[in-house]
C-alpha cells in the first residue's frame, strides 16, 4: 500500500537520499528541513507517517515528536526517529516522547521499507476507524474525544513465547514493572492453547525459539479471525533483520533485539498497548452508538424500535415451545398531573424510578421497554398464565407500595399503575395485535379505577389472592432468578400509598 | 500480512507445490483435492482466498465458484483461479462466475505472491466492516442482508487515463455497453484535476503512458484520503508483469493485459463495481445506524438526544450573534382523549401528520425535536423576536385550520396545539433552564384555555394581527426559505376546525 510520508532533516543530502529510496518504491514524499517546518506540514498535508531526524538546531527531533503526539488530531500519525545516535537513552526518550520506532543511520533499506510498509498498514486502519468516530461525533452520538497519547499504558496482559530463561526472566519482571500480567510458555501450540481460552492485550514472540519458528507463530495468529489485530512484538537477535522485516510484512507490529534492554522493553509494550487500547476504545465508540439507537435516553430501557425487532422473533420462537409468552402493559395513572402540577423534572425522575422498578422486579431475560410517555411494556417470554398474573400484580405493587422519592416538597410522590395484560399461544401473531390487545386490557384496568391489573379471558385480578400466594407458587428455579428477598420485604412493609 | 489460503486442484503434486510457495511465505496453507472438499472447507475453515483449479473431475472449478459466489456468507471471499487453459472464453467465464482473478499454469511466481498479497488486503479491509454490519444486524438496527454478487454492475462513473486512441477507444466502447460513463483524460495531471470536482467509482490507468509512470499515479491516488479507496485496475503490456505486481503492491485492485479483449474487460470492471458498490452498502448501513440514534422512529423528527446535543451548539453560537434564538414548545390539546377514544393507531397517525406540518412550515435550518410523547419542540436560529411570533402563530394554524387525516369514522380529527416559546440573547444558558423557560409559557398557554401562543415577556399573541401581519413582514430573503406559497394559502382557506 502505498502512503505519504513526511521526511524531515537539517541536512538536504539526508532529505534527497530518502526521499529518493521511497520514491523509487512509489511512495508520495514530501520533505521539511526544520522542525517547525515539520509541523506545519504535518498540519497541512496528512502525512501517513513521518520519519524524523533527531539532531536539528531550533526545535530537535524529540521536541517535534512530542508536539505531533500531544495533539489529538495527529497523534495518531506513526514518528519513526532517524538518528546516528546509539545511545539507548536516547532511543528510550524518543520512544517516551512517543515516536513508534527508532532507524540508525546509516539507514539499512530492508529495515526502513519494511518498517514504512508496517506503519503505513496500521495507520490504514486506523483511519478507517477515525474516519466513523468522526461521524458518530458529528451526529453528536459520541462525544468523548479520544486522544491516543492518553491512553493508560499499565495492566495489560502479556503472552510471551520464549524459551530462554534469562530473557524470559527478564521480560517477566520489566513488564511487571507496569503491573503488566505476564504469562510465558515455551511453544506456539502453548500459546494457541491459551489463546483459546483466554485474552491477551500483546503477544511477545521470539524469533529464535529452539524447536520451531516464530514466524510461523506470528503467522498463525494473523490468519485467525480473534487474533487477526493482537499486536505482535518480535524478540530477536541483532542479524535477523531479514526475517525481522518478513515479520513486520506478515503484520507483525514491532520488533526488539537482543540484548533486551529494560527500558526500551517497557517503552515498546507501552506504545503498543496505548495503540491496542485506542483501537478498542474507537470500537466500543461505535458498539455505544448503536446501542444508543435502541434505548430509551432518559430511563435507560430499550426503545420501542428494539421492541418490534424482538418482539417479532419472540412470538416466533412461542410458536414451537409449550409454554406461553406475557405481554404486560403499564402505563402511570395521571402521569398528565404529575408534570403540570410538578413540572417536567418531577415528571422525569418518576419515570426512572418506574423504570427501576420494573427492571428490579422482572427476570433477566423478561424484555422491559418504554412504548413512549408514560407507557411502558414488560415481555415474559416462556411463562405460564398463573405466573403472568402473579408477575403483573408484583409489578402493580412494586409502584403503588413504596412513594417514589423525587424533588417535591416532602422528598415522595404516591404514584399508581395501571396494567393491562395478555397471554400469547402457539406464535404467529402480528406485533400490533398482540400489544393491541394488552392495551385494550390497560383500557378496562383503566375504567376499573386505576391501580389494578386486567388480564384478557380473566379480568380484574385479586391483589390479596397474588399476594399471598406469591411466595409458594414460585418453584426454586424462577426464584433463583429474581431479585434477593430483602427487597421483596421492603416493597410490602411500606404504606400502600396509591393516590387514585 | 499473513493470510490463510485454501488451495484447490485434484492434482496432489500441485497442490504440493503451492502449499510449499505460500507456506514458505508464512501463508497459512489449507488444501483440498474435490469441489466438494472445497466447499466443506471454504464452510468450516474461514479461508481468506481460495486458489482454484478449473479442471477437476466431478464438481469443476467454475460450479465451485459459482457456488462461493452464491452464498451471502461466502461471496466476498476473493478467489483466483488456477488453469492451463489459454482461451479468452473459459477467462471471461471464470470472471462471469464471480472469480478475481486468473492466473495461468506455470504460475508466475511474481503474479502469484502480488495477487494474494493484494486480494488478503482486501479481504481484511472488508471483513472489518463486515463485522461491524453483523453487529448492527444483531442489534436488529438495520435487517437489510447484504450480498456482494447482487450488487448491479451497471451504470458507473470511469475515469481512463490512456494517451493510445485504439485502447481508448476500446475502452470506452465496450464499457458504454453496460450504461458506465467513461471520462477519458491523456495524463495524470489532468485526471486529478477532474477528480477533485467529480466522483467516480472505477479509475482505470494505462502503466504504458508516453510521458510519464502510470504507477506514480495510482501511488498518488493511494495517498489522498479522498481516492484512497478508489478502485483502481491498471491497463499494462503483456511484459509488465513486474510493474503490474508494484502496481498491486502500491494498492491497485485489478489488472488488464493488451491486447485487450472486450469480455475480459467488461467482467474485469463488473467485478470492480460490484466490489466498490458492495462496500458503500456496508458503509451506509453504519451511517443509517447512526442516524437512527438520533431521531424518533414514528416521526423521523430528531429526537431529545440529538437536541441536547445540538441546542448546546446553538446556544453558544448565539452568544456571538446580534440575533437571537427562538425556542417554540408545543403540546397537542387533549391528546390523551385521542388515544383513549381512537386507540393508539389513530394517536400515532395525529402525531405523525402533525410532525409533518410542523416540518412544512419552518426552515431547513430549524430544528424540529420530538420531545416525548406528544411533546414537540422548534429552535429558530438567527432570529428576531416578532418573526419568532409569527411562526409560532404560523405552526399553530398549520395544526388548528386544517383537519387531521386520519383512520377514523369520517376520516378526520380536529386537533388543535398549545404553544409556548422564549427568545434566547445572548448565550451562556444551561439547555434546562432555556427549555423550562419555554415550557412555562406552554403552560400559560394551557390556561388560557389552549389552541393558543404565550411568550415570555409578550404574554398571550393575538392570532388575527399576525396572521394579517406575516405576508408584508417576510422579507424576500426568508420568504425563499420558506415552502410555495399555495401551501399556505391551502392552509387559511380551511375551516378553524379547532376541538377545545
């Protein structure tokens, strides 16, 4: 894939042998001599990656790095430090500073194309995934900016495959350092075992195992779906840079050379941990904006939309099992007078309560959804009737029996529900039926003065009847599935304060 | 980037020798020796690309294909196929069945390694969001099931860069068959110019032009974010095989080898098509996601969320501003008696005629918010305070003049709306405080005996003066803005046909 890269040196030979080399190998070059120069660029042209020079009068090479990192807008961007330093301080500031790697000059080409090829991949996709943040912004679905440099780089879990102790040892207690849960085996079909049965943030994978190669390994995992983005960091000896280079093309992520030197190790991991957790982090961005279109903002239960998608396949499955399904329908009695007389924010704060309430009171895989307004919906998939009535006086009560604490004077509110309900055999309804006919129950709850429940083919239940019998009906198993007594008790120790 | 292979002939020492060239590559290498078995194995082992031989007793590599290309789960795994045939007609067939591309016997191992490399980048750019497209599934927030082989072929945007007329010719000729439009420029130069002001969906470049490098194009092309993922398929001389596999390396999708054959040309773009079009499906089902958050599914209007949001923005904005910004609450009269009287069917159709006036009567840039329930609210940016009363008075009558259609005897209801608004100077208000200051004045409006407008500081708005009042008051500017002007003469003509 090709990119554009960014070539930023003080000495103009530098900048043209550079960008020669990439030029021949079709890469869109554009060159800085400065680091402010450097930074402007980075501003204006999007550069992919950008490769920079360490030594510069003005603003050197750490000093640029760490101002592309601190902004959120190009953080992102892959720094690869050139330099004719060996000092592994140095190499240790840059990589602190945040730059993603350290070349030497003079520059060994196979080292340079595959680490641009590499990077160039990764800020590929990440693009990809920036690009979707920025409409799940612009909708102003997700508002959290994300900033890669601020990710938390401690409390990863590391797998590494190495079968040198001395190394081993050491990676293990450097990596500790950053509370870092380290596992180490010995062999590939010991990681893939783990691998399958556990998550890691990092695989470290050395290249010179005794009895098998690492490559293959790191191959492996590329080629699996759950491991296909688990950064790889390679262990290898100082002349394996050939087969360091056909790891970084397999999607190997970065490499470090023996002797391992702690600080480096631990800057290393840090980089690709921050990466891993920021790609995480543009993922779950997006799994919330979903959600989001399916559940209700103020109380926190699904949405009308989520319910005619599930309900739909509810009723189907109903239509093969022998047990029935319950659709409750609730709605607040004179919900209307509680935000005129209260206002809006008296209004809400009794609706979340209901809310909690509800969901308190139902098994967790019963659907809860509020239709709108004061309407609400409870689905009990598998129930028998008898189970049904009891739930929905249950539910009747868990309003009427406990004021609802809000902002009016006092602290409490006495609020009613009305309930209508129906009970589903043998699937193949319509949705709109189904809810038509627990509504129409609602309506005759309604009529027969609030605060009751109405079932179809039924009537009017007996609350003292449900009440009572509630307790010896349940079998253990539905039990287990509820919440614990004490909250039961609470519920029925209160005042029955239903206000009409 | 590794990638895991399935290699398919009945020939075992040729499945031996390919599994040796991509294994010794670090490809993940599966093999099977029947149709069948490749079937089974593309089912159970997830293949990123299928190598497959055509001429196999029993099942034949096109039936394979064919079957691949036929399954929705399955079709946009890339697959090459692998013959000693030489005609042009078993090519086209191939490519007609779904197939990426064909590479001949004894495979060139330049070709070979290019191809995969460039079709696993593919397949993971698309699996990426493919993901994403099942986890919207699941959600159940877009159901629509996409399949890359019904994607139609027809009817895109080209754009050629070619300076030899008989392939141009060519070109353009045998694409116009299929209603593409074909936009043929002689240089690079040119074909960026073009692209900067126009969209295409297929670029096709000759790596042959006379004054300059074909791939320095496509290198280009690669690096801008806007053409980054622009199909590419180059036009090369039969002895380019090198160029061409840069050219696959640099991100090009497909090649096309002179002389050119008209079939193998067609199939070559149709598959390209496909690919793109296939693509933007996933994309758009993000988008549609997204949005879906953001507005309320019975009206299409934005919901709450999407007006926390955004009145935030607007209120700041306004701080800048020497006009102000209106905010008009609005409540259907009596709504609850819709839906006890008519039932919920009736009441969701009000809601939705009344959504609909609403947007007919305000300006592209107004935001009109379902609240809640039958809750509405209006925010006028950039506007003076007797232009607020106006539409206020105006929304008003859109409900009150004209009876609501709807599945009821006669088939309308009379409805009428209260409203209550305030104008907002100067910024720096908290959303609550500016939507409670509204809702206040909503609430006069209910006193007051309702069908009527209170604003802040302005009290109860006599309806006669402004209907009288609006059609000199407009200036031409906003007039513009607004819908024709026999809509509103529609809406005056009508009975006040106001209930309560």
């Amino acid at each position: 894939m090709s990119a554009r890269v960014l070539v930023v040196d003080d000495i103009l030979p530098n900048v043209k042998l550079l960008e020669a080399k990439l030029s021949c190998e079709y890469y869109d070059v554009i060159t800085a001599t400065s680091g402010q120069e450097a930074l402007e660029k980075v501003e204006t042209e999007n550069p992919d990656i950008v490769l920079l020079d360490v030594m510069m009068p003005g603003m050197d090479g750490f000093e640029v790095c760490s101002r592309i990192k601190s902004n959120p807008e190009k953080a992102h961007i892959p720094v690869v430090m050139v330099t004719a330093l060996t000092d592994v301080e140095d190499k240790v500031r840059g990589l602190e500073v945040g730059a993603d790697d350290f070349l030497s000059k003079p520059i060994d080409d196979i080292a340079l194309m595959a680490r641009v090829r590499s990077l160039a991949r990764l800020k590929m996709a990440l693009d990809e995934w920036r690009l979707r943040e920025n409409s799940a912004n612009q909708f102003g679905v997700v508002t959290e900016k994300t900033n890669l440099m601020q990710e938390p780089v401690e409390g990863a879990r590391i797998l590494l495959v190495e079968d040198k102790d001395f190394d081993k040892n050491k990676i293990v207690q450097s990596l500790s350092q950053d509370l870092n849960i380290v596992m180490s085996v010995d062999n590939g079909m010991r990681a893939m075992e783990l691998i399958s049965s556990q998550d890691f943030d990092i695989m470290m994978v050395s290249l010179n195992l005794r009895e098998e190669d690492g490559l293959r390994l790191c191959s492996h995992l590329r080629s699996n779906e759950k491991t296909r983005s688990l950064p790889i960091v390679m262990i290898a000896e100082q002349d394996d840079m050939p087969r360091v280079a056909h790891g970084l093309e397999i999607g190997a992520h970065d490499y470090i050379l023996r002797p391992l030197e702690k600080n480096e190790l631990i800057a290393r991991v840090r980089t690709q941990i921050r990466r891993k957790r920021f790609q995480q982090r543009l993922r779950s961005s997006y799994e919330i904006s979903l959600s989001m279109a399916l559940t209700d903002s103020l109380t926190g239960l699904y949405n009308r939309r989520y319910l005619e998608v599930h309900l739909e396949k509810l009723i189907a499955n109903n239509a093969h099992s022998n047990k029935a399904l319950g659709v409750i329908m609730m709605d607040i009695d004179h919900f209307k007078s509680v935000n005129d007389t209260h206002g809006h924010k008296v209004g809400d704060e009794v609706l979340q309560v209901f809310a909690e309430r509800l969901k308190n009171n139902l098994r967790s895989f019963d659907l809860v959804v509020r239709l709108g307004g004061e309407e609400f919906v409870a689905i009990l998939p598998d129930v028998m009737p008898e189970r049904a009535y009891f739930v929905a006086e249950r539910l009747r009560r868990a309003i009427a029996d406990e004021p609802v604490p809000c902002s009016v004077e006092g602290g409490f509110l006495n609020v009613t529900t009305s309930v209508g309900g129906a009970i589903i055999n043998n699937g193949g309804h319509p949705i709109a039926a189904v809810l038509e006919r627990a509504d129409k129950c609602l309506y005759e709850a309604k009529h027969a003065g609030r605060n009751c429940s109405v079932f179809e083919n039924k009537g009017k239940l007996d609350p003292e009847q449900y009440q009572e019998q509630e307790r010896s009906f349940f079998d253990k198993e539905v039990e287990d599935a509820l919440p614990p007594d004490d909250e039961d008790t609470n519920a029925t120790q209160t005042q029955n304060g239903a206000s009409s």
